[in-house]
C-alpha cells in the first residue's frame, strides 16, 4: 500500500512472486512513480502469523532504503488464518 503524507491510500498494489531480493528495488520505484511518501506491505501465510528471519531482513533492507530516498516505510504485516502481527508494533522496525 502505498500512501501520501496524511497516510491517505494512493495505491494498493499486488507484487508478484517476487525473491525477497527484489522486492525493495520494486517498492521504491513504484513509491517514487506513485509519488508516495509511505508504504505499508502486508503478507498472507497459511499458518499463524509470525513473522519469519526473511520478513524482518527484507524490511529492514526496504526501511533503510525507503529513508535514502525520502520514504518511510510504515509497517509490514504478517496476515496469517486468525491473527496479523505488525512488524511495527513487535518492534522489529
């Protein structure tokens, strides 16, 4: 999701099955096309949510990234069948 500066939705946006290594490059340029100031990633798993080694290492990369370039990224979250959890809020951000 991508947002403006008041943290209203420009753009709601599906990558496809990207490798994690991707998907910073991805996000930044679409934030920059859409010309966003925010992102917030939101991931579906099968089981409970928890986010993975993977998760947190792909969003720190993308924060790190985000703030180079003037973004911010908000959140990710891990959607899983009964509950989410916010990296943000676990504190892994």
């Amino acid at each position: 999701m991508f947002l403006d500066p008041r943290g209203v939705l420009l753009a709601e946006e599906t990558l496809g099955a990207a490798g994690p290594a991707t998907v910073p490059g991805q996000v930044i340029r679409r934030a920059l096309a859409l010309e966003a100031e925010g992102i917030v990633l939101a991931r579906g798993c099968r089981c409970d949510a928890a986010p993975a080694e993977a998760d947190v290492a792909m969003a720190r990369c993308l924060d790190q990234t985000a703030r180079v370039m003037g973004l911010r990224l908000r959140d990710l979250l891990v959607m899983g069948r009964s509950a989410h959890v916010s990296l943000r809020a676990a504190g892994a951000l």
